[in-house]
C-alpha cells in the first residue's frame, strides 16, 4: 500500500482507535496523536487506544487524544507496532492498518504500510497526513518531531540519514516547536534520573576487552533513586558511550519478573539477530527483547547468544 492508497482507506472509516506500543516512546506516541489529530481535521471520529503506560513527558502531549471510557472503535490502527507481542496492555482484537517501519515487522495487521527505510514513524505519519490533502497543524508538527528526534537520539544514532533531516525541517517548516522539545527530552532530566545514571556508569560490564559493554538496572537500583518510569527515557545509550564500545546492551528489570533489553551495535554485528533469537527485534543498529527472570540471568542468555550470532 502506499502513501494515496492508505490516506483514501482512512478516510472512508469512522470510530478510528490508533493503538501505540508496549512501553510507549515518543514516536509511537508522538505519530498517534499527530495522525489522531489529523484525522479529526478530516472529519474523522479518531482517538488513541489509552495505553497505561504513558505517563509524564509523553502524556502532557496526548492525554486530549486518548479514548474515554466506552468508546468502541470501528476502525482500529497501529503506529509504530512491529508485532502482536508489543500490544499495549489491556489491548484486545485485532488491527486492521498497520503503520510501521520496522524491517522485523510480522505483518498483523490486514493491511500495512511499512517503510523500514523510515529513521521513524513519524515520518511515515507526516507524509500519510500530506497525503490526505492537509497541511501540518504546530501541533501536528511538534508531536511529529518528538517521534523523529527520539528515535533517532535527538539526530544522533546510525538511523539518522538525509531523509530525516529533510523531515526534521519540514516539520520546523510547519510550526514544530523544536527548542522546547529539545529542552525537555534531551537536556533535562531530574536529580533521581542522574544519581541512576551514577549507579549504572559504576557498574558496567565489559566484554571481549570493550567491544560488549553491558548495563544492568536491577530493582534495587530504580528503588534507592526512586526514579520514576518516565523519567527512564533512552537508557539504552549510556553503555555505548564507553571507547572501544561495538556492542552495547542495557537491561532493565520490571515489576512483572521480566527485563527489558536494549541491544546497540556497529556495523560489525547485527542487534536485531541477537533479539530475534528472544522474539524480539527491531533494526540492524537498534533492537529489543523481552526475557524472562532476573538480569543476571538474561545477562548470561545474551551473552550465549552473542557467541553463536558474533563469532
């Protein structure tokens, strides 16, 4: 399907339900409301699935998008979901658009549009929305450059290519209000977030003389600074920044006796074949999983799969 084609079948439905990702950042959020916004330009009824899991940051730009309590969709779209095991919780059903740009994606949906040459989903968002023959809101425009600016570490990670910063602009263009993002994401952070990162930089782990660099945040370390979750935003860059660094990996236990992990790499190993063998995945540079029990133990299951995936 492309950009034409998805405009159009949006446009004929009513009572549409924009579902956002397990663990929302800001391009899932950020390109579900832009699009909910949108739609309702369009005379579309539109409304975000209310995804638990947002808070802070992220929900001070979407709670006026997020569906109230009754409401059935007709209508339902995924933005920036890969797969059926990323569904928010308390999602049920099944999804009829999905809009992606993960190359991992397991085409769920009935119909997709799919752009893993996409840094972000937001930039399939803001073309989608052109295509419907409307100009970008400021609104529009600065959730759209949440979504990019996150995704591609406020223009830093190896996902960012001329495309994005052509987006970039085009969202300035349209009333993107860049510096306050920018303030607010990326050069603030409160005083529990930095005594984590304190805690973290003390105890890295260091692999095959620095080439694997792994972070463990236990628990017990998001209890002593009593960080908030929305406060824990891009830890998955921090184990790189080590010298030498090719492979970095950050994994977090959650509440649910789960870890959450981040893997990051060069162009000499894959990220996305290390999650994939843990269900996971996500791009060749960026990618995630989900594995079950403490972080030692997923630490030692990574580590194994490195050896076979990295010889």
């Amino acid at each position: 399907m492309n950009y034409k084609q998805c405009a159009k079948l949006l446009l004929t439905h009513e009572n549409i339900l924009i579902v956002t990702h397990r663990n929302p950042d800001g391009d899932t959020v950020g390109s579900a409301a832009a699009l909910c916004s949108a739609l309702r330009r369009g005379g579309r009824t539109a409304w975000l699935y209310p995804n638990p899991q947002i808070a802070g940051k992220l929900l001070d730009y979407c709670s006026r998008f997020l569906a109230p309590e009754g409401f059935v969709p007709g209508y339902v779209v995924s933005a920036d979901v890969a797969e059926e095991a990323l569904f928010p919780k308390g999602f049920e059903g099944k999804v009829d658009l999905c809009v992606d740009h993960h190359p991992t994606n397991s085409s769920f949906a009935s119909e997709s549009l799919v752009k893993p040459e996409k840094a972000s989903c937001a930039e399939i968002i803001l073309e989608l929305i052109q295509n419907m023959n409307a100009n970008l809101t400021k609104d529009e425009a600065t959730l759209l450059y949440i979504g990019l600016s996150t995704d591609t570490g406020c223009f830093q990670y190896s996902n960012t290519n001329a495309a994005a910063f052509r987006a970039a602009a085009e969202m300035i263009r349209c009333g993107a209000d860049s510096q306050a993002v920018n303030r607010r994401f990326f050069r603030t952070v409160p005083l529990a977030r930095l005594q984590l990162e304190s805690m973290i930089y003390g105890t890295l782990r260091f692999y095959r003389d620095g080439q694997i660099v792994v972070a463990c945040v236990t628990r017990e370390m998001l209890e002593k600074t009593g960080v908030r979750e929305e406060d824990l935003d891009d830890l998955a860059g921090l184990a790189g920044r080590a010298e030498g660094c090719e492979l970095s990996i950050t994994i977090r236990e959650l509440t649910d006796g789960t870890c959450k992990v981040s893997v990051r790499s060069s162009e000499k190993v894959s990220s996305c074949a290390v999650c994939e063998v843990f269900g996971g995945g996500g791009h060749v540079r960026a990618s995630g999983c989900t594995i079950y029990g403490d972080a030692e133990k997923a630490c030692e299951m990574l580590l194994n799969v490195i050896d076979e995936v990295w010889k």
